[in-house]
C-alpha cells in the first residue's frame, strides 16, 4: 500500500474512532442540592419530600443518613419517586428514637452513580404535648406543651390529678399577681425533664433525667423593672425580660435551675401572648429563651444558673445550657 492510501486509512480510523466515541451518550452528575420542606420532628410518618438537583434518572432512590456517616439515624424512606431530572419526592417516616440533628440526603441512580447534599435535612426533637388537668378552677383548659431539648413535660396519665385536689395540684396558678406557677407534684405520672451542659462549673449531667414534685414559675418586667401581669398581655406582644425558675428535687437535695434578669450572669427569658381571651388578657403564650441580640450580653443566651438548696446555705454550683420551649393555654 502506497504513503498516500497508508495516511488516508490513518486518518477515516481516527475519525470512526472518534464517531464512536462521541455517540455514546454522557453520564450526567448526580448532584443533590435541596430538601422541602428541610426538617421534621421525631415521630413524623409518610412525610413527602421534594428532593431538588440534578442527573436524577429513572429507577434513582434517596436516602437520610445522619451528616457524615452512613446510618440512617432512624430514618426510613418509604419510597422515592421520579418526577424528572432535577426532582424527585422521598417518602419517609422518622421514628420516634429518631437522632436528632443534621441529616445528608444521597440520591443513588441504578447506574450507581450518586449525589449527597450535605447538612440538606434536621430532625427536630418529637413535641410531647402534656394535659395537666382538663379544666382549671373557672372550667378553662389548662395545657403545656415543651420539646425535649433541655425542659419538657410529660404526662403519662392524663387522669391522675383526678386522685388529688384537682385545683391546687397540677394547674396553672397564681403565686403573686405577676407570676404564673406551674405544680408537678401530683403523682409519678408527672415529670419535669432537665439536661445540664456545663458552660462554666464543674459537670452535672449526673442530675439528666425526669424529676417528680417538680415546679415552673414565670414572672415579666417591663423596662422600668415593675413586674408585668402575664394573665394581662396584648396578644400579639412579647416581653423579653422574663425569668424562668425550675425548682426539683435529687437525691434528697433541692435544687433551683434559674435563668432571668434577677439571676446575674444568666440570660432571659421571652413571654409572647399568641392568643387573646374573650376578655382583655391572654388566653394562650409562649416561654423561650431570649434571643441573644435582645440581651445587655449575648454571650448570656440560654445560660441558667443552677442552686443547691441545704439548711445552712444556698450556693450556686455553676452556669449551664437551658433550653426550653413552652406553650400555656388557659
């Protein structure tokens, strides 16, 4: 075969080889880019998730993992279904044990080829929502509802005031015109949950756990320091110069878990009235933390102190994370 036919062979094989390459069609990414909605709580079941990004196929299923690791952290994809390229809905259900925390959310297609969209889902602690007693004193409902971050309420027996004087056991009552008390100590069916990371004290995570006999008491200031009355709140306004007071008792020893504008070196609390009355004071409000930026000390959000009560004496062990979340509704 001449030079000239050697090349021209060279060259239509380089071209076939190159026709063959590029009609194969590409592999695309699979990229994972969000979640809708982005969080649920413990106990949440059949919960449709929009899953937005790209290079999803036919055939591809998500997955949760708790960020960073492959386990599905009790997270449970009950079906994954393909809308188009870019989207697809997760059904899932996230057990009651659920962790807690930040979740990545991987797409796998059949092809094997996955995407992982970090941090992209949370799982919030479960709501335990407690009735104290049915009725108050006047017949109004009395409720509390807390999550499980650092003060809850729990109520395992929704009856159990019923054994007791049902007005001056577990109800929301009056101490002074300006506070609101919240007594546990009916039965064992009663618990107040407290967690203790220490922030500046030695650790007590030794006291973690459910107390009985428990009590909360709640008191607001205006700017001027004069005690607000909580039953009288504008619905609608907030009072971020609350206090809110834990008292329970371990091992024979009495404690008081304390944050408020009276406690120094502790952060505040805000009251917010979410729902009015048929007459002028508030039917239902919110107890939480103070956001930093509302305090004369950002470092000081969600700090508490904590009290030792004893016979001589009433020392403060130390500083420590509160959080807390509580709905009253008369």
């Amino acid at each position: 075969m001449g030079r000239k036919h050697w090349r021209l062979l060279v060259v239509v094989t380089a071209c076939v080889l190159v026709l063959g390459l590029t009609s194969r069609p590409a592999t695309a990414q699979v990229t994972v880019n969000t979640a809708t909605p982005n969080n649920a709580a413990q106990g949440t079941t059949a919960l449709n998730v929009t899953v937005s990004g790209s290079g999803f196929e036919q055939g591809a299923a998500a997955s949760w993992y708790v960020s960073g690791t492959t386990n599905n952290g009790g997270v449970s994809v009950n079906s994954t279904t393909f809308v188009n390229s870019s989207t697809l809905v997760a059904n899932i259900t996230v057990a009651n044990s659920a962790t807690t925390g930040a979740y990545d959310v991987a797409v796998k297609n059949s092809n094997g080829r996955t995407g992982v969209g970090s941090d992209a889902f949370t799982v919030n602690p479960m709501a335990v929502t407690s009735t104290l007693y049915s009725t108050d004193s006047s017949g109004a409902l009395v409720t509390v509802q807390g999550d499980s971050s650092g003060v809850s309420i729990y109520d395992n027996d929704p009856n159990s005031c019923a054994l007791f004087d049902p007005h001056n056991i577990c109800i929301i009552k009056s101490l002074l015109p300006n506070d609101w008390y919240l007594n546990l100590s009916s039965t064992s069916g009663r618990s107040l949950k407290v967690t203790f990371q220490a922030i500046n004290g030695p650790d007590e995570s030794v006291l973690n756990g459910n107390y009985f006999g428990s009590a909360l008491t709640t008191r607001c200031f205006d700017s001027n320091n004069n005690r607000l009355d909580i039953q009288f709140l504008l619905p609608g306004a907030s009072f971020h110069s609350c206090s809110l007071r834990v008292n329970f008792s371990a091992n024979g020893v009495g404690y008081a878990y304390a944050m408020g504008p009276a406690f120094s070196g502790t952060g505040w609390s805000t009251v917010t009235c979410t729902s009015p009355s048929s007459i002028p004071s508030c039917s239902a409000w919110t107890i939480k933390p103070t956001p930093g930026s509302l305090l004369p000390n950002p470092a000081l959000a969600n700090v508490g102190m904590l009290q030792e009560f004893t016979k001589h004496s009433s020392p403060i062990i130390g500083t420590y994370v509160m959080t807390f979340n509580i709905v009253l509704t008369r």
